[in-house]
C-alpha cells in the first residue's frame, strides 16, 4: 500500500524526535555527573581532543563506557536537529492546503503551550515536596510565578525559565519559529524556497557573525567568558537557516522530490561529510558561524538513514511513532528526573549512576505518557472554566431568547457551513448554552453567542 510507506516515513521522523529528547537526557546527566568537564572551547580541534578525553576518563577506564559516553558529550547538537525538523513538520501540517494563519497560530501555540503548561503546573508543587522533604532545591516565588504564567512573561535567555529546568530556555525559540512560520511560509511561496534559503542563510551567517565578533556571544553549549553570554545565540534568527531547510526539504517532499528520496547510501556520505565539517569548526570562533547549520544537516541526514532502516526492516515503525507522540513532553521533563536524581541519590557514585541512567530513560518516558494523558483534561477545564465565567458576566439581554437545537444550521463568526451537534445548558438561570458545531471537517465547543441561525437555510 503507497499509504503504508508514508507512514514508515512519517515513523523515521518521530523515531528521531523520541532519540533526540532521549540523547539530551543522556547528555545533560552526563554534564552534570561530571561537573561540566567538557563543553566545546574555540581553542582548536587538538586542544579539544585532549580536553575530551581527560574528562570521559572520568565516566571509567573500560574503553567500552569510554567509547559510549565520547558521543554523548555532543547531545546538544540535537537541539539543532528538533530545530530543522520543526520546520519540516510544520509544512507537513498544512497538507497541502492554504494557510488560515490565525486558526494555525492558534492550534500550533496551544500544541506547545498546552503540555509545557501541564508540565510546569504540576512539577512545581511536585519540586516544593521533594524540596521540603530533602532539604534541597525550592524554586522561589517569583520563578515559580514566571513559569506557571509563561508566555506572558517571555524572555529569549530563558533567564524566567532557566532556574526551574535549564532546557526550557528552548520553549521560547520554538514559539518563536511558530509565529514567524506564516511569513516564511507566504515568503516562501512568492520567491521559491530557493530564493528563500538563500536569503535565510545569508541572514543567519552575518547575524551569527556580529553575535560573535561584535556583540560578544558564544554558543549555548560552549561554557566561555563572553560580554554577551550567549544572549545573542537563543534568538530565532541564529538558527534561521534551520528552520527555512526543514521547511524546503517538506515541500520538495510533497512534490516527490529532494532529500527524503536519496539512496541510504547517498545520504549516509553527504550526512557524515557534513558533519565532520561543522564538528571541526565548532572548536573555532569563525566556525561558530555556520557549524549548526552543517551539524543539524549532517546529523538528520544520518539519523533518517538509521531510523528509516528500523522502520522498513525492522518494523519498528509504529513503536517508534508512539514513543514520538510522547517526545515533546519527554524533553520538558527530562531534566527534573535527572537534576533531582543525581544530586539527591547518585551524587559521586560512578557505578550508581550507570544503574539509574536507564531508569531515568524510562521514569521520563512514564512521566512524559502522564503529562500527555493529563493535557487534554486541563484544557479542558480551562474551557469549562471560560465558558462558566463568560456566561456568569454576560448580561441576559445580549444572550437572546434563541435557543438552539441539534441538527439546526448556524452561522459562526459569520460564516455559514455550521451545523449543531450537541446541546449544553449550563446556566439555567439564564438558560445559556454551549454547543458543539461542525463544519464538515472539525468541531468545535463554542457559547451560544458566538452562533446566529441561518436564516438562507431555515427559509429553505
């Protein structure tokens, strides 16, 4: 079936999302085990090299956990990754139809509000008990208000974010992205997703050079002594040029054509090529121009190879679209479980550690299934919520004496193609309404003011 193959497509993509959150898990207890022993300097590839290796000897002498842990000292080059992968996705979820920018806004920024807002509402009473029962980490007051009210206090550092779990500083980049995508999409289509990506990465590359050279920044993950910090590098525009690929290989992809279709072995050399180049270059100050953009390229490029293969052979594709449903909350969480693991249980104890890591992967995994169950019920009640507090302030005279009834044609918003599903009274005092209207393709909870009877219709 043609279908069958779309969706193992559509699997190798969610298996890199699920290794992706998974390798910064990894990566981020592997920094904090060590105490930050290596993070990339601007120093050169040899003095790196050294560097390196000085600090995986920390994680042991068998040359087995020497060899597994060398790549888990790079695991933030996946941000770059979810990055690239983001703009493809994005293209994706248009199938192929106009952009209505409001109702995309809309569903994208609750998709990445709906489960940060679940995870930081329940994760910060959760951190005050352990907190208070250990005597140890409680985030404060102020933070804790920043957290639970995010986006409405938004900050690019992640300075309101950052005391409660180090990685959400990611959230607002990819908020970010999500309300600049219906510029890059109409862009796109007025100057061709050539012009685009060219335009994009000569924007990213001269942007990257005055976060440099000029205002001072370094890289997230290279820890130095810079005027900027690395302000200059959680700004959308730093990782531009990612973005604008994703969404080029996307729609080279619905018209059948570029990157997704190279041969295995094709992509594997252009991916490791690639690759190696932005590896070399992000030991140097000049590299720190153009390294993520090769480092996200080359990496997709090798990690759709790999999972593709898991896929196809293997038939892990349905196993590992489940385990990507649930990857977006996994990053969210992962760094409590690790944070409060370590520090409260493993602390300095190599062995120890080594034990938990694989229950770290899968606690995260249990927690992300959790929050992901528990979304729909906060949004939920957070509508239930609205419309009982809209109804309660709404005086009776603007609600009308119409009432509605299923199967009767409606306007929504002025627009006609509504149809009633189901009646709700929730008020009897003023007897308002709430109704669930379709329109063919979606439905929808709306108050009974929103709606107006069709009146073209009911003559008929």
């Amino acid at each position: 079936m043609a279908e069958s193959k779309g969706l193992r497509r559509l699997a190798w993509l969610e298996g890199i999302r699920i290794f992706a959150a998974a390798l910064l898990l990894f990566y981020h207890a592997q920094l904090l085990f060590t105490r930050y022993a290596f993070t990339p300097q601007p120093t050169g590839l040899i003095a790196n090299m050294q560097q390196l290796f000085a600090a995986t000897r920390q994680l042991g002498e068998s040359w087995i956990t020497q060899a597994l842990s060398l790549p888990i000292w790079f695991g933030y080059q996946f941000v770059d990754v979810f990055v690239l992968v983001s703009g493809f996705s994005l293209v994706l979820s248009l199938k192929g139809k106009p952009i209505e920018v409001g109702r995309f806004l809309k569903r994208r920024l609750l998709r990445i509000l709906l489960p940060f807002w679940t995870v930081a509402w329940l994760s910060y009473p959760v951190l005050w008990i352990v907190g208070k029962t250990t005597n140890s980490y409680i985030p404060d007051a102020w933070h804790t208000f920043a957290g639970m009210s995010f986006p409405i206090l938004f900050d690019y550092g992640g300075d309101l974010l950052l005391p409660t779990s180090g990685p959400w500083w990611f959230v607002p980049l990819i908020l970010s992205f999500a309300l600049v995508f219906p510029v890059l999409w109409y862009l796109m289509n007025r100057w061709g997703s050539r012009n685009l990506l060219i335009v994009a990465t000569a924007v990213t590359f001269i942007y990257r050079a005055f976060g440099v050279f000029v205002f001072g920044g370094h890289p997230t993950y290279a820890i130095v002594g810079a005027a900027a910090g690395w302000q200059p590098f959680v700004h959308f525009i730093a990782k531009l040029s990612t973005f604008v690929l994703g969404m080029v290989v996307a729609r080279q992809y619905v018209q059948g054509k570029g990157a997704i279709f190279w041969r295995s072995s094709r992509a594997l050399l252009i991916g490791l090529s690639l690759y190696a180049i932005g590896f070399v270059a992000q030991f140097y100050r000049l590299g720190w121009i153009f390294d993520d953009f090769l480092l996200a390229i080359g990496l997709t490029l090798c990690c759709m190879v790999v999972f593709r293969f898991l896929s196809d052979r293997l038939k892990l594709g349905t196993v590992m679209v489940w385990l990507g449903i649930h990857s977006y909350s996994y990053f969210l969480i992962h760094n409590f479980v690790v944070d409060r693991t370590l520090n409260l249980y493993v602390r300095n104890q190599l062995d120890l550690y080594y034990q938990v890591l694989p229950l770290m992967v899968v606690g995260t995994l249990i927690l992300a299934v959790i929050a992901d169950r528990v979304t729909p019920w906060i949004e939920r009640g957070a509508i239930a919520l609205w419309h009982y507090t809209d109804a309660r302030l709404t005086p009776t005279h603007k609600i009308g004496s119409w009432v509605p009834r299923v199967g009767e044609a409606v306007l929504y918003r002025g627009k006609p193609g509504w149809t009633i599903l189901n009646v709700e009274q929730v008020i009897h005092d003023k007897a308002f309404y709430l109704c669930r209207i379709s329109n063919g393709q979606r439905s929808i909870w709306v108050n009974q003011n929103d709606l107006k009877q069709d009146q073209a219709l009911s003559k008929v």
